[in-house]
C-alpha cells in the first residue's frame, strides 16, 4: 500500500517511479524538454553543491534568475533537496535586494548573466560587520540549460535528510507596495495542500499541460502554474516572458490543455487580436484558461471567451496563502463574471473593518482567510504576523468585498486604496472597469489624491491602445455616463504603462509618487 505523500520529496520520489521519462519541463525558445527522471539529477547535483559548501538542511537558498527550464528546475530542486526557496524579484533595484538578502539570511543565490551586476551591487550594500549577512556563495547559471550538466560532479554518496511536512519549503517575499516587504514562510504541508487543490478543482492528470509565462519570483508562477502540474504529473510549457506575438504559436507548437494567464495577458491579446479580422481558429485541446492574481474586467472576460472560444476561469490567490484562495466552477454553467468565485482550499469569511463582526451577505468588510495552505507566518518579523492574523488564527486580507447568496465572493479594492471622497467610500475598481469601457482605452487605475473641498479627489491614470488617441473631455464624458458626475476622475493622466508588481497586479499607491 502506498504511503500518502506529505512532502513535496515525497510526491517527486513517486514521479522518479512511475513516470521518470514523462516530459515535466518544456522551453519553447529551445525546443528542450526536461523529464521527472532528469530532476533527480537536478537534486542529486543541487544537493552536493550544497552540502560541499556547508549550505545544510533548512539553508535558505535563493534565485535571481528569469524563466527558464533551469530555474523550473531550480524552484522545485532546492525544495525536494530539503533547504528553502528564495525567490527575488527580477525588478528590484540594488537596495530593495540587499534588505531582502539580508532579512531573508539566504546562504547562497543563483543568477545569471544578465542579473549579476544587480546581484554584485546589492551584496556590495550589505554590512559586513561580524555576524552580519555577508559572504553570499553566488553561483552563475545559464536559465537554457540543464541545471545538473552546469554543477560540479557528484562525488560520494552523502545526501541531506528527506524534509518533513511542516519544515519550511518556500520563503516568498510579497511586492512590499506600502512598505518593506515581508517573506511569508510555507511549509511543505502548505504548499502541498494549496497545489492538490487546484489539481482537484481543476481535474488536473498525467495528460495536462499548461502554458504559463508568469514569472517564477510571483506565487502565481510558482504555485499555480508550477507545483499543481508537478503534483498531478502532468507538464509545464515555461517561456521565458511573456509575448503577445508569439503567444499562439507556443499554443499550437505546444498544445497545452490549459493557459495560466492574469488580466494584462489577457488585454494584451484581445488588443493583438483586433488588429486583424481573422477569426481564431478553432484549439479544442484547451480545456481551459485561468486568470488570476488581479480582478478580471468583465466585459474583457466576455470579449475574450468570445474572440477566442477559450472558456475563463477567474480566481484568486495570495502570497500567505500559496496562491489559493477563491476559484469559479470547473463548470463554466456556475460560473459568474466579476468574482474570484468559490473559496477553494479555505474558509472565508467578511468582517467589519472596525469591529470584526462577521458581516451577513451582501454586506461589504474585509475578507478573512483560513485554512491548511496558510503560512506559518512572515519570516523575522513576529510584529507583522500579529498584525495580519486574528487571535483566533484568520488571515487578515486587506481586500474590501462581499459575499452574495449563493456563496460567491467579490472583492472591490483594497483598504488602504479605498478614496473616501467627501465622507463617500469608492472602489477604485469601479472607475477602473467604466474607463475600460472607452474604445480608446487599454488600461485604467483610479486612485485617491488629496483635496482641500472634499478630502480625497480622483486621479485616473490611463494607458491608450496602440495607434489610438482621445483627450481629457472625451473620457470624463464618459465617466459621467457611466458612473455621474460624483465619481467621475478630477485628473486624467495618460500613460505608458501602469506601475505593476510581478503578477501585473496593478500598484495603485506608486501612481502618488
């Protein structure tokens, strides 16, 4: 009889069994595939390059690498070798990287080429005080190439102790958009509980594959896009980045059973698309797309089922919680539009901002999370674990919504982003979605600024479609129409882009800087 897995060592143990040449990796930009048995390679090798350099079980172990097949293999490798995954925003600038290497305490970190200068002047702003984080082993890697064919050979037979469940697998640090960021801890329990749920929810086998190009330093590209395929058996077609031109080609080339997208994506192919007539051909072997990691437009959910014939399911994850959270039914007929759907894998509940009085239907609060797949807290930082778990252990979201009657949940904005105009509370989201509406606009996000009359104003910030043009007057005509006059933008600002975090979740507060 089988002994349940309770690690992720313990799920790849039963892959090596019984699938070792099933393809697990694939990289459109090379044509290379990386199968489950050529990661035990991977760990035997990660392994003794560890171990060589005194880096031991429960090591944090960090990367600043773009996707690639070695950095898949990466993510899962240090994890199954028993140490812990830090994963390090591509987008930070040196110093924002030397306090994370510093608060995370990581042993050693891989990059590569293109990142070693980042890497080299963050490491140059560490103290070097004695007992200070200092003397960071870096190894350089090609995020092309096999990870085992670029490590020392093996010599000997030493291997580090198999992890138990509730040892920490993965240190994730959050966008930090208020604040330092804080590193949520996940255990390996954690992180299987959240990846066997979005398997399940999604009736996730051996025969699927997903196409994702979200990045490996967002939960999204980790939990979602990465470990529920490990968990299921199944494989991970992982470009490099995103690219709205080659999109469809990796689809065809590939032909992934499902697509992890977020809205951006989305929006971005709806606006390729409609620059040529064509009709999409027909691509029976999706099953279906997943958007997560911000809300979903609905008439661009609509607009993109329709063009593309792919059904959508919305969802919601967070960092504290691997990625799992809310979901929409498998079955697109108990589906609706403009909510994260379900919970899947928690229990949730909606709080009064004040009290804390669990709140009825339709009433809007905060959103409060439970369940196996939370964190064990934020690393080196007991202050701010208190202060985003209750007492009695629910996480705090942050997130504004509402449940409706039949147990679907709805997020309208985030607390600290909520514009309070003249005593009046506004979703930011409802101006968002308004502006979408505009044929000239491809992007919108509403945020509060300071007004002397009515205490915070409304400042728009809009990104037009390629080759399209319109003015101030034309979008706040709009606005009236769609939302009156009293929640119409004072102040449109055009745009090249939004500022993001690494999901494309828009950052709304660093449109005041």
């Amino acid at each position: 009889m089988t002994v349940p897995a309770t690690t992720l060592a313990d799920v790849f143990a039963q892959h090596q069994h019984e699938r070792p040449g099933a393809p697990l990796l694939l990289a459109p930009e090379t044509g290379r595939q990386h199968t489950y048995g050529a990661l035990g390679a991977d760990v035997a090798a990660l392994d003794a390059l560890l171990t060589a350099q005194g880096i031991g079980a429960g090591a944090h172990v960090g990367f600043l690498l773009p996707n690639g097949l070695a950095t898949s293999a990466l993510f899962l490798a240090t994890m199954i070798a028993g140490r812990v995954t830090v994963p390090l925003n591509l987008l930070s600038q040196a110093p924002q990287l030397a306090y994370v290497l510093a608060h995370s305490e990581v042993r050693c970190v891989f990059v590569s080429g293109e990142q070693a200068a980042t890497l080299a002047a963050a490491v140059a702003l560490l103290p070097t005080t004695a007992g200070a984080t200092s003397g960071i082993a870096v190894v350089n890697i090609d995020v092309d190439e096999p990870l085992a064919s670029q490590l020392p050979p093996l010599t000997g037979t030493a291997k580090t102790a198999a992890p138990q469940a509730n040892d920490p697998a993965l240190l994730m640090y959050t966008s930090g958009t208020t604040g330092k960021p804080k590193g949520a801890l996940l255990t390996h329990a954690n992180l299987l509980h959240a990846a066997r749920t979005v398997a399940a929810w999604h009736q996730l086998t051996p025969a699927d594959r997903v196409l994702s190009s979200l990045p490996l330093y967002h939960i999204n590209g980790q939990c979602i896009a990465t470990l529920s395929p490990f968990v299921s058996g199944g494989s991970i077609v992982t470009p490099h980045r995103f690219s709205a031109s080659a999109w469809w080609g990796w689809v065809d080339a590939w032909q992934p059973t499902w697509i992890n997208v977020v809205p951006t994506i989305i929006a971005y192919l709806l606006n390729a698309a409609a620059e040529g007539d064509a009709p999409a051909p027909a691509r029976p072997f999706i099953r279906f797309a997943r958007s997560a990691s911000a809300p979903l437009p609905p008439d661009q959910h609509r607009a993109f089922e329709q063009r593309f014939g792919i059904g959508v399911i919305e969802a919601m994850g967070m960092t504290e919680c691997a990625s799992v959270v809310f979901c929409n039914p498998q079955d697109a007929s108990q589906r609706k539009y403009g909510t994260p759907g379900l919970p899947c894998g928690v229990q949730a509940r909606v709080v009064a901002v004040e009290s804390g009085e669990v709140l009825p239907d339709n009433a809007t609060g905060e959103l409060q999370l439970c369940g196996d797949n939370m964190m064990a807290g934020y690393w080196n930082a007991p202050d701010k674990t208190a202060e985003a778990l209750t007492p009695d252990g629910w996480l705090r979201t942050g997130d504004l919504g509402h449940r409706d009657s039949d147990g679907f949940y709805f997020v309208t904005g985030r607390i600290k982003e909520l514009i309070i105009k003249g005593g009046e509370n506004i979703a930011p989201r409802e101006i968002d979605e308004a502006l979408l509406t505009h044929a000239a606009v491809l992007e919108a996000a509403a945020v509060g600024i300071p007004d002397k009359n009515y205490g915070q104003e409304i400042l728009a910030a809009v990104v037009l479609k390629p080759g399209v043009t319109t003015d101030e007057a034309s979008l706040r005509e709009h606005c009236i129409q769609a939302l009156g006059r009293y929640k119409t933008p004072s102040v449109f600002r055009f745009v090249d882009e939004l500022p993001k975090g690494p999901s494309g979740k828009v950052q709304r507060l660093k449109l005041l800087d």
